[in-house]
C-alpha cells in the first residue's frame, strides 16, 4: 500500500500522520473514501431523523 500524502499536514511536509496510523486504520479509512465516492453513505439529516428520539 502506498503512502498517500495528508492534506491536513500541508505546512510540515517533514512528518506525515498517514504514515504513523497502524495498517488497519489506513484500511478503513480507504475504505470509507471508497464507499464515499461510490455515493454508498447515508447523508447526516438522515442519521439524524431516525435517531432523534434517542437524543
């Protein structure tokens, strides 16, 4: 798996989170852009609507 550059780490470009994050962390969250970009994620209104009444 190839290192992806973060964009929160713009200004240090010495030392990159990404790289420091176990492999299963890096694998989730590819997997959550993935599910993302393929339109697969319930918008937050959503969520929201049907867990009011828990809030």
């Amino acid at each position: 798996m190839k290192s992806k550059p973060s964009p929160l780490n713009a200004k240090n470009k010495e030392k990159d989170f990404w790289n420091d994050l176990p492999e299963h962390v890096k694998a989730g969250i590819e997997l959550v852009q993935k599910q993302a970009a393929d339109g697969k994620l319930t918008p937050h209104d959503e969520v929201m609507k049907k867990y009011a009444k828990y809030l």
